[in-house]
C-alpha cells in the first residue's frame, strides 16, 4: 500500500512537493486547518516559503503544538529551506542551527551541484533565498554537502534542507524521507 503524506498547504511552495509526492506513488493530502491534522497520513512536508508566516499561520489554526508534537514523537519529516528552518528554530525538533537567508537575497538565488552522502554522486540543487546549516547538534548526519558544507540533513525521522528538491529532477531527498516513511 503507498504512503499517505501530509504537505503543509498554508503558503509556499506546496503544490510542487505534492506532484513530486504523487509521481512516487504517493497519496498527498494538504494540511490547511487544525481538522486535517485528524486526516490519517504517514509523514509530513514542511515546503519553502516565509518560516515567520508559517510559524504564525501554524499558531493562528492551533496546527503549532499537535504538528509539533508529531514531529517530535516520531513523525517522519522532511522540511525544505523555510521547512528547515520550522524544524530548527520553531519546533526545535531538528538539532542544528541555521541562519536565514545565508546564502544571499532573492537575486542571489543559484543552481548548484552537491554530493549525495559523502559518494562522488552529483545532485542537482536549487537555492532560493535559503538558510545555511551552521552547526550540526549529536546524531545529525549530513546527507549532502555542497563545498564540504551540509546543505541537507537526517536526524532520526527528520531530514531537513536548505535547498529546493521539488525545482529539480533527481528524487535521492524523497527516497531517503519515504525510506523514513516506510
């Protein structure tokens, strides 16, 4: 049977996640109200966008806590760029630290290629606007690097990244969260 995921549908780059999800095999659901979080779904996307809105948005609905909960408990997630930084900063379930808009502004936006798990494996990577991991806290593996620098991490049901997997073609960052999911 295919994995139900849940993709937080309050702003950001949603939609994209959740075609990616589906041409997987995935069933995806949108999270956009406190009663969707009663929908039965087997892990969760936080996607790119503004984290403050989301954060605010998730605290308005009463999503904040219960989702934060999840996580917490065991839930796999994957949060991309502003989803990174909802685990990090917000939930605080993630062990690293980021810092927002590291890599430069809007117009700093930029294609790159990374390593996939310390393999001569090149992935396609897209940032936009996105947050620099600066520090890795115990058990958090990099999952890829960019310049000898995590841009993408696993840390027990959590993979957080800084950069925009749904923007390219290769599917290694939702492999390894449906490998979570399984």
């Amino acid at each position: 049977m295919s994995p139900t995921i849940a993709v937080l549908a309050l702003q950001g780059a949603f939609i994209e996640h959740e075609q990616r999800l589906q041409s997987l095999g995935c069933a995806a659901i949108e999270l956009r109200q406190a009663a969707d979080l009663e929908r039965s779904f087997d892990g969760v996307v936080l996607p790119g966008g503004e984290s403050t809105v989301q954060a605010k948005l998730l605290h308005d609905l009463g999503m904040f806590e219960p989702l934060r909960q999840r996580i917490a408990e065991g839930l796999p997630a994957l949060g991309t760029c502003a989803g990174l930084i909802l685990l990090a900063d917000h939930f605080r379930t993630l062990p690293v630290t980021v810092r927002r808009n590291a890599y430069g502004r809007q117009l700093g936006s930029f294609h790159a290629e990374g390593c996939w798990e310390n393999t001569n494996e090149a992935i396609p990577l897209t940032f936009i606007r996105a947050p620099r991991i600066e520090a890795l806290g115990p058990g958090v593996e990099p999952l890829v690097t960019l310049n000898d620098a995590p841009v993408a991490v696993r840390h027990l049901n959590q993979i957080g990244a800084a950069f925009h997997p749904e923007l390219d073609s290769d599917n290694c960052l939702y492999e390894a969260f449906l490998e979570r999911v399984a």
